[in-house]
C-alpha cells in the first residue's frame, strides 16, 4: 500500500458525535513518505497496517470519535 494515495469522496460526513464537519478519512496498511506528509498536512488519520472489515473509515478532528 505504500504510494497509494487515499481514496476521497466527494464530501465527509459530519461527526455523528460531535456533529462537526472537520472529519478525515482513515487510511490503514503499510504508509509511505506521501501519507505520513498528508495525515501531518490533516488530510487524512492514519489507522494502522492491520486492515479488517469493520475498521472505521472516518476520523473527526474536532473530538477524535472514529466510526
């Protein structure tokens, strides 16, 4: 997965905790340089290397709820 860029959507959801909207994609597997550099830019939270179905997908920068 290293050099993947993340996959985007066209708009996050909004915290179901906080309801803000500053919410992030949560990326898992191995990073490389590129989302080290976009998770310290915000873009996106990263969620580790193990990957299994019922991760969360988004992570709230307002409150850091995960879902």
């Amino acid at each position: 997965m290293a050099g993947r860029k993340p996959r985007r959507t066209s708009k996050a959801p909004a915290c179901p905790e906080c309801q803000a909207a500053d919410t992030v994609p949560i990326v898992y597997g191995l990073p490389g340089p590129e989302i080290f550099a976009a998770a310290e830019r915000g873009e996106l939270a990263i969620g580790g290397c193990v990957v299994e179905f019922d991760n969360p997908r988004w992570a709230c920068r307002a409150c850091t709820h995960r879902w």
